[in-house]
C-alpha cells in the first residue's frame, strides 16, 4: 500500500470524488507519486513536463473535433435532427414547468432514446469517428426532452460510455482499429506475442457481454423518475431551421471525416477537413468562423487540459518505478495460484488506467511487462490480450480522467445539474467498469 503508483492513484480518486478539478486532482497526484518514489520535487516537475509532450496531439486531435462539432451545431443539423426525434417520439416540453402527459406515461419512449443514443456512440466510433465530440453537439438539445421524461440522467451516462468503450473494443473500425489493430496487436507484436485479429476480438467478447450486464442492471438501477429544473440551455445553432444547401453540405463534411479517418488515420487531419469543407460550403460564415472555432475550443478545453495532464501523470507513473514494484510483487506470489496472478496484473492495470484514464495510453505501458510476464507464467495468447485490453477498458470506462466520462458529463451537464464524478464516473465505474474486470478476469482463466 506504500507504493508511489497505489498512493498517488487512490490521492488522485480521493480529490476527484471531494469535488476537485480533475486536472489539479492529476498534477497533484503527479507530485506525491514522483517524490515518493524518491525523486526532488525538482527533477518530479521536470518529468511531469515531459509527459506532457506526450498528450499534446491528442489533446489537439481533441480541440479540433470540438471546433468541427462546433460548425456541426452552428449548421442548425443537430438540433433539426433533434427536433425531428422529439417529434417522432412526440415529446413536446411542457409549458410552464409542467410535465406532460406523454412524458408521465414514457418508459418505451426513454428506451427507445438509451437504444438511439448508444447506436450514435458507438457510431462515433466506428461509422462516423468523430469520437466524444457528438455528445456536446446532440445531448444539450435534449435535455428539455430528458427532463420532461424526468430520465436519470446517470443512466443515460452509463449508455453513452458504454456505446463509446464497448464500440473500439470489438469493433475494428475508426477509434476501434486505432485501439485494436495500431495499439493492442501492435504492443502486442513488438513485445513477442503476434495473433491474428479475430482472435483477440473473440477473446474479448467476453468481457463486452459483462459490461452489457452491467448496463442493463444500470438501466434497472436508474429507472426511477428523477427531477430536475426545467432550465434553458443556450443553442449554438444559428436557427432553428436548416437550410437544404445547408443539410447537404453538413452531410457532406461528417462523410469526408468519415473518409479522412479511413484514408489518413488521424484525427487531426479528418477534423480539420471536415471543418474546412463547412467553411468552404458557406455553412459556416467567414464572419462567423473565429466564434464557432473559439466555442469549439471552449467545448473542448477541459477535456484538452486534462489529457495534457493526465499524459504527465502516466509519465510520472511510468518513471517512479511503482509499477515494476508491483510486478514484481506479483512475480513473487505467481506460483501459489494462476486465478490470483491473473486477478492481479488486472488489478495493477486497473491502477493504472484508473489515473491516466485512458485505455489507448494503459496499453503500451502494461504490454511491455505483461506479454513476456504472461508467457512465464503460461497464460495463453488469448488471456495475456485480454488482460492488457481490459486493464485500460476499465479505467476508460470509469475513471474521471477518463475523455469518455468527461464527454459523457460535458453534455448532460450543459445546464448544470449534472456532476463529473458523482453522476458519470461513480456509475459507470459500478456498472460497466466491474462487471468488465469480473468478466475480463473469468476470461483470462478460460480462454
């Protein structure tokens, strides 16, 4: 429990659960790790200033999807597709703070919104790979709709996480062949353990049907009416009506990103593109453009901010030397049972992705020592993959660093009346990071 690695981790779940910002909850834990495993706050500052090098494009990719899913918005299309859903299902908000009939009577209708939204997630995954960035654009014009339903807006967090971490996944499509093919078979491969890639997605379906468990009991959970204030969010849209030229050229752009992501893999160059496809249009006005790219940025920024910090936490982590310790723990007590060194290298894992908060950077860091400690020990392919792709799914899924549950709150909380770690990041950690873990480690000992 003295492990720098151990500490700083459960100083940094401590801070965010008081309520403090999450990027001075991982610049904070940065510190203790860093001198508690032996280094000068000099020579601590100085490495947390170089893993921050290593989220900048991330951070940027981040930034520039905001700016796209800004012009996205200020197109008027996602709030044309709203309307049009909320006519559909024929949800109108009740004036006056009332609620309506329909929305008294509604368990169908918000099943049938926890079912469309989660296919929009893990679209943006996959078909449309703009990522997180959908979230602002489509979540805050429903807001009115959710309240008048009085839906759980924590359940509503659980569906989005799950569609946005289950979809890279199993999915070798966008993010998913970032994640699977770029990142997990790569480390994979480097570190002397190749394997085709159907079957690391057939070993990982497991762990995927656990966290559709876990979510369906989120879904039950959540399911009792809850108030909120019937509040205004501001429209970024320049009009409650869209233009055809307008609709077309919209359309248009989200396919060239959808291309861009196919062709050059990289999501700078498909959000920057998009972007320019819309300004080229005429969607997005020459007068207009600096406001729609500085609300893209302001969208973003918190989330840009706290990748940045989270890169130099993960750096910091990396060079404290806690996680060999903790290897090594577990090295030591290998022998006595297969189940408990499985249960543990998931754990150590967990540890770690719960702090940086991402699954993308988890991978390379435990692949290097879990691929050569896995075939010592005997594990098969198929359980070492698993394993190092569930260390990072369950800090993804439920970590308050994480760009899932950060994306997750940036939408549901654009009124105000929904908390980051309270309202996303504690429920998606009970309901899709356990269960995940559960079944991740049942997997590695049957695979």
């Amino acid at each position: 429990m003295l492990n720098p690695v151990v500490l700083s981790v459960f100083l940094v779940l401590i801070m965010c659960v008081l309520r403090i910002n999450v990027v001075i909850a991982l610049t904070t834990g940065s510190i203790v790790c860093g001198v508690l495993g032996g280094s000068s706050l000099k020579d601590t500052l100085d490495v947390f200033s170089q893993g921050l090098g290593g989220g900048a494009k991330i951070a940027l990719s981040y930034a520039l999807l905001g700016v796209f899913a800004s012009a996205i918005a200020h197109s008027g299309l996602s709030k044309f597709l709203m309307d049009g859903m909320a006519r559909l299902l024929h949800l109108v908000p009740g004036k006056s703070g009332t609620r309506s009939t329909a929305a008294r009577a509604s368990g169908h209708t918000k099943m049938i919104l926890f079912l469309t939204i989660g296919c929009i997630a893990i679209a943006s995954e996959n078909i449309v790979p703009v990522h997180i960035a959908f979230i602002p654009i489509l979540i805050p014009p429903l807001l009115s709709v959710f309240n008048e339903l009085r839906m759980d807006r924590r359940a509503m967090a659980c569906v989005i996480v799950f569609g946005v971490v289950a979809a890279y996944l199993i999915i070798p499509m966008g993010f998913g062949e970032i994640f699977l093919v770029n990142i997990l078979s790569h480390y994979l491969k480097i570190n002397g353990l190749a394997m085709p890639l159907s079957e690391i997605i057939h070993a990982l379906l497991f762990p995927i049907i656990g966290m559709g468990i876990g979510l369906t009991l989120a879904l039950l959970r959540y399911k009792k009416p809850r108030n909120y204030q019937i509040l205004t969010v501001k429209d970024s849209g320049k009009s409650n009506q869209i233009s055809r030229k307008d609709f077309i050229v919209s359309c248009c752009a989200i396919i060239v990103v959808f291309a861009m992501q196919l062709i050059a893999r990289d999501i700078v160059l498909g959000a920057l593109t998009g972007f320019l496809c819309l300004l080229l249009g005429g969607v997005v006005k020459q007068r207009d453009s600096e406001n729609v790219v500085a609300n893209g940025f302001k969208m973003m920024a918190i989330i840009s901010f706290t990748m940045l910090a989270a890169a130099g936490f993960g750096h910091i982590l990396r060079s404290s030397g806690g996680i060999e310790e903790l290897v090594n723990c577990l090295t030591v007590h290998a022998s006595s049972s297969k189940a408990f060194t499985s249960f543990g290298m998931l754990f150590v894992g967990f540890l770690i992705s719960v702090g940086i908060g991402s699954s993308f950077s988890t991978v390379p860091i435990v692949a290097s020592v879990y691929v050569p400690l896995g075939i010592k020990l005997g594990f098969s392919p198929a359980a070492i993959a698993v394993i190092i792709a569930v260390s990072g799914a369950t800090g993804d899924a439920g970590s308050p660093a994480s760009d899932s549950t950060l994306g997750a709150t940036s939408g549901l909380n654009a009124d105000g009346q929904h908390s980051l770690v309270r309202d996303t990041a504690i429920p998606t950690f009970i309901y899709l990071a356990l269960p995940t873990f559960i079944f991740g480690w049942i997997a590695s000992l049957l695979v």
